[in-house]
C-alpha cells in the first residue's frame, strides 16, 4: 500500500508528464500593493510569423515557442515578418499596466486570455493617436486582475526594439514625466540653435547658416517621430506620415552633408573627388527621401542608415583632412562630429544588446545630437570671427596695394606723359599726311564727278544732235522744191504782169491757162502750203528741244528750290526721245497731282537721266517682249516717293550687293564708268533721301527714290 504522501508526488509527477509544456512554464506574478516594475524577463516567450496571416487561435495552438534570453528588451532588428510574444500574468494588483516602450510600433494586438474568455486590443502608430488605451508617448495596457494567458503580435516597418515593462501606471506616469523633461530641455535647445542661426543667416546671407538651419530642424523632427513627440503634437491623426520617418533622416543627412562640404570648403580642394562624393552622398539620400515617400519604405530605411553610415565616417575624414590642412573652423565641426559619432555608436550598441539598456544608453544619440548642434554653433560663430579677421587682413592688404598702386600709377603717368607727347607728333605728322592725302582724295573726286558730267553731257549732245538733225533735214530738204515752186509762182505773176490790157489778157488766158496746166498750178500751191507746214513744225520741234535742254541744265544759284519733278521727268524724256523711239519703247506716266519737292533741280535731273538710261539699256539687253518703263510719283505728308521700273533683264543678287559701288559697271570696257549710280546715290544722300532698289532676274527691276516735301 502506498503511503498518501507518495500517492501525492507519484500523481503530480504523472501530471507534470501528461500536461502540456507550457504548465511548466514560468509565470509573472504582480504582487497586491505593487508600485514599481516587476520583473518579466523569464517568461517571455516568442514565434516568428513570416506572412503575417496566423490567428490567435492559430497562435494558442502553436508549440513551437522560443524563450527569450536576455532582459526585457525584445530585439528582432529591421524584420518585415509578425512576432508574436507570450507570457503569463498573474496579477493581484490593482492598476497595473503592460507597457510597450518603442513609440514607432505600427502594429500591435494584445490578447488577454482568462479561462476561454478573450481581451482584445488594439494599438500601434497606424492608428489615430486618440485611440491609445492611455495617451502617451508609448503604448500601456490595462492588465486584468487575476490569472491571464497574454498574446502580443507585433509588427513594424522599422526595427522591431521592444521594451516589455510592467508596473502601476502611477510609477510610468513618473516616468514619462522625466522623460517629458528631458525631450523639453532637448527640442528647446535645437530650438534656440535654430532661431539663433537664423537670426545670423538673415544678417550674413551665409549659405553654411542656411545648410545648418534646416539640418537641425530635420534632425529634430526626425528624433521626436522617433520619441513619439511628433505623432502626439504635430500629426496625431495623420498615422502616414509616421512612415516618412526615413525621409526626414534622408533630408538631415543630405543637408550635413551640404554644410560640411561648404563650411570644410571641399570645393576649393585640389582634387574635385571629395566634392563629388559628398554630392553623391546627397542624391543617394535624395532618391531614399523620394523612394520612402512612393511607399518603399524598408528599402528606402535600409539603403539611407547605410549611405549615412558611410558618409558619416567620410565627414570625419575630410574634417580631419581641413584640420591637418590649417582650416581654423574644422576644429569646431571635427569634435562635434567625434561626439556625434560617439553617441551614435553608442545607441547602435544598446540596440544590438551589446551593452545595458540604460536611460542614458537609449537617449545616447539625443545628448550627442545636442551636444554637436551647440559645437557647430560655435564653430559658425568662430569662423564670423575668422573671416572677419581675413576680411580685415584682406582690407588691409588691398589698402597696401592701393597705395603701391597710386606710387605706381605715379610713376606710370610720367613714363605716359613723355610716350603721350611723342605720341602726339607722330599724330600730328600722321593728320598732316591724311589731310594731304584727303585734299588729293577731294580733287581725285572732283576729276571724277567732271569726268561723268562729262560722259553724261556728251550723251545729251548726242541726243540733242540727233534730235535737232531731224527737223533740220527737214526744213533743208524743204527749201529747193520751196525755191523752185516759189520761181515759178513769180513767172506766172510776172507773165500775168505782162499783160497790159484786157485784149491782150483774153488772148494771153489760153495760153496762161495752159501753162498753169503744164507747171501742175494747183499741185505747187498745195505742195507749197505742205512745205511751208513741214518748215514751221520743225522750228517747233527745235524750239520744244531746246526748251527741255534749258530745264534739264537748270543752271542756276545752286539753292534748294521747290521743283515740279514731273517736268524734270519730262524734260529728261524729250532728251532719250530718240532711244526710246528706236526700242519702241512705252512710257506709262502716273505723275499724281503737281507733285513737288524741295531740292536742286538740275541735280535731280540727272538722277532722272541716270536711272532712265539704266532702264533703256537693260530693256535693249532683254531685246524683245514688249518694253516698257512706268514712272509714279506719289506723296505723303513727309515724303515724295519716286518709282521708276521697267521689264528689262533684272539685275542678280551679286550684282545688287554692289549697285551702288564707285567704278563699279556691268557694262562693256568704254561703254561706262561705273560712277552713274554711285553719283545719283550720294545726290540723293545730300537731299537726306533714300535710294531702294528691288528686282528680279529676267523679269524686272524699281528704282524708289524718297525726298522729303
């Protein structure tokens, strides 16, 4: 027979071997009247849910938990997968709370399990701020009295770093209260840093001030979205922007990158290698910003902590750099960027469980951060310093070399004055010649002008001979015939004469009668009148010829004068009367309304006599068609405007460049000067005139001339 007390051990030995693992399993017990943390070390418990999609009763039927080793702290690093945490709680305390201390958990379910009945809640920085069970900085759960089973699925976009406590919520009230301090003295000092370098940016327009402005802002948001700060007060309903948590330490480590390269003065280095890192550096962190912000956010995280990582070491190293190269300012930004890094490293140990995780170890990063916003502040004010000196040196090294420069300038004027003066007599030996020279040039012109006038008045003696010859032939082959017809008129008279008395004049009228018959009588008194007619017309003719050489010369006191331009025209018409006849040439006229102008009329004649030439000779080039030439005049309040054209052989762009060239001719050798229209260009320059020329090959070619009225 067994005894009881064997009966007992021998049953809760099978009881221990037939009940599940977990029986055994250690348990949290909060003591009644509990104030401060309670130790929850050994029991914690966990699994890995890779996909995310278990359920809690999935999760209460899973064996396949792994004890946590370590301190309360759960580590699981940059994960995307779910965790689920497992302890039990007996609690027979009143007021008693679990708190999860890591403000950037996105996700977090808590299940409180007691006898099948099941607690769930919901939290995390996914969810609106308004919605936490308790509102602070971290996430507390009310814990039940009595016996509970407790399941917590967590999952985060950043690392999964969870502090699980337990205590009364009168001991983390406390708790947070200092760390509300000690967040306050922090973001009041950035603060100050801020509105005090952006007081001096606004004084200097330094754009080392401005890089550094918006680096300590950045570095400041990117801190109070870790502490939960920025979620409580700035965006509590606004769960996406918790995300962006890599971009606002994207955009602090691009802007440290930006000052330091600016206030190391990477840019003047010799070699351009470590400017365009560091600006590599910065569209790196750029692309993470813009990627995190399209929603990739654990690539984005990853990829900007590395690029920061790198880049920080590599601003340590051309801070060393400018510090061994004498750069004054590198002092300050050389220690700040040390403790820095110090801190960082620091933090980085805590989070791999490497050293304690302490209050001062999880603020770390906090107090370098502050202590290297305070360096640089002094490192911006040296280097005002700094450049005030060398601003001071540099006045003082240009007041130098102004005075060098006057003594120079001094000596400078006499070796001036002496090369001046001989400067001055080879001027003037130089403005003897050229007056020499131009007095020649002006006789030369004046030769040359005699020399057209002279071309153009032996063409007007030309046409003047031709034209005059013609009625002069006229009126000489008219004087023999008028001659004879007149010597027989006077034997008629004188027969007639003859006859004495009427007896005789009846016997002398046969034969008068008869002789009239035989000198043809009425023919000669026809003949004679026709004769008589041909002689007046073409004194006429030599009269009108005449009349048009006096106003084509128009030689008079050399004044401007108020001149018809149509009788010019016409005056210069009757002149080429003969070539335009010979060419069969028509004329078409639209002469307005007495259409004058101010000018020197026997100058302008020869403008006319110039361009019309011109216009014969290109249509007896053409040498066929019909030819034609148009005049219009036209007038406006300030310009009387001349257009000459005809359908002659046009004149090519070659040519056109060089129209109005002295000595330039298209025409044969001794058929032309070439100074035509180069003389009728510099009479229409003396009239403060215009002279236009527009053609086209093979077809035709307009002259406008413009006087003013």
């Amino acid at each position: 027979m067994i005894p009881p007390s064997h009966k007992a051990f021998i049953g809760l030995a099978l009881l221990i071997w037939i009940l599940p693992a977990e029986i055994t399993r250690a348990v949290v017990a909060i003591p009644s009247e509990n104030f401060g943390l309670v130790d929850s070390t050994e029991p914690l418990q966990f699994v890995v849910d890779p996909m995310g999609n278990k359920t809690i009763t999935e999760i209460k039927q899973q064996n396949q938990w792994q004890i946590w080793e370590g301190d309360n702290i759960l580590n699981f690093g940059m994960t995307q997968s779910v965790y689920w945490i497992r302890l039990e709680l007996h609690n027979f305390a009143a007021g008693q709370y679990l708190r999860l201390k890591s403000p950037l958990l996105d996700y977090i379910d808590i299940y409180f399990v007691q006898q099948d009945q099941i607690d769930h809640r919901q939290s995390g920085a996914a969810y609106p701020f308004a919605q936490r069970e308790i509102q602070t900085l971290n996430y507390l759960f009310k814990i039940p009295q009595g016996t509970s089973k407790t399941y917590i699925r967590l999952h985060s976009n950043f690392a999964l770093q969870v502090p699980v406590e337990i205590a009364s919520l009168k001991y983390f009230n406390q708790s947070d209260m200092r760390q509300y301090w000690g967040l306050g003295l922090y973001f009041g000092l950035m603060l100050v840093m801020v509105l005090y370098n952006l007081f001096i940016y606004f004084s200097t327009r330094d754009r080392a001030y401005l890089y550094y402005i918006l680096y300590i802002s950045l570095i400041s948001l990117t801190y109070a979205s870790f502490k939960g700060i920025a979620f409580q007060c700035l965006w509590p309903n606004l769960t996406d922007w918790n995300k962006l948590v890599p971009t606002f330490a994207s955009m602090a480590g691009m802007f440290i990158f930006l000052f330091g390269s600016y206030f190391l003065g990477v840019k003047e280095y010799r070699s351009p290698v470590p400017y365009w890192i560091s600006l590599m550096h910065v569209m790196v962190l750029g692309i993470c910003s813009l990627a995190n912000v399209l929603g990739d956010y654990y690539i984005s995280a990853n990829t900007s902590q590395l690029v920061t990582a790198t880049g920080s070491f590599y601003l340590l190293y051309i801070s060393v750099f400018a510090y061994l190269k004498g750069i004054k300012t590198a002092r300050f930004f050389l220690l700040a960027w040390t403790l820095y890094l110090i801190s960082v490293v620091i933090y980085i140990l805590q989070l791999q469980s490497i050293i304690p995780h302490t209050e001062f170890t999880n603020n770390a990063i906090l107090y370098g951060s502050a202590i290297e916003a305070v360096l640089i502040s002094f490192a911006l004010a040296d280097r005002i310093n700094i450049l005030k000196d060398e601003k001071e040196a540099s006045q003082q090294q240009a007041l130098q070399a102004l005075e060098d420069n006057q003594r120079i300038v001094q000596e400078q004027n006499i070796i001036l004055e002496s090369r001046v003066q001989e400067r001055t007599r080879e001027l003037d030996q130089s403005n003897h010649i050229l007056k020499q020279t131009l007095e020649e040039l002006k006789l030369t012109q004046s030769k040359v002008v005699e020399t057209e006038k002279m071309a153009s008045l032996g063409q007007l003696t030309a046409g003047i001979a031709h034209e005059i010859n013609n009625p002069l032939t006229f009126i000489k082959a008219n004087i023999k015939p008028l001659k004879r017809n007149l010597i027989t008129l006077q034997e008629v008279i004188d027969r007639c004469g003859a006859v004495v008395t009427a007896t005789q004049w009846r016997q002398q009228s046969e034969t008068i009668a008869n002789f009239k018959q035989e000198i043809e009588y009425d023919y000669v008194r026809e003949e004679t009148q026709l004769l008589l007619q041909g002689i007046e017309e073409g004194a006429n003719r030599t009269v009108t010829i005449v009349e048009g050489l006096k106003s084509f010369s128009r030689l008079g006191s050399g004044d401007f004068q108020l001149y018809a331009l149509e009788s010019g025209i016409e005056s210069t018409l009757t002149l080429l009367t003969h070539q335009i006849r010979d060419h069969g040439i028509t004329i078409h006229r639209d002469y307005g309304n007495n259409i004058q102008a101010n000018c020197l009329p026997d100058r302008i004649n020869q403008v006319f006599m110039n361009i019309l030439s011109n216009a014969i000779d290109a249509l007896e080039e053409k040498n066929g068609g019909n030819p034609e030439i148009s005049i219009v005049l036209s007038a406006d309040q300030d310009w009387v405007t001349v257009e000459i054209s005809d359908n002659g052989v046009g004149i090519d762009k070659a040519t056109m460049n060089k129209l109005f060239d002295p000595f330039f001719t298209t025409k044969e050798v001794g058929s032309g000067t070439g100074l035509g229209l180069s003389i009728v260009y510099g009479i229409i320059q003396d009239h403060n005139g215009t002279i236009t020329v527009d053609s086209i090959p093979n077809k035709s070619t307009v002259f406008t001339l413009k006087l003013p009225v």
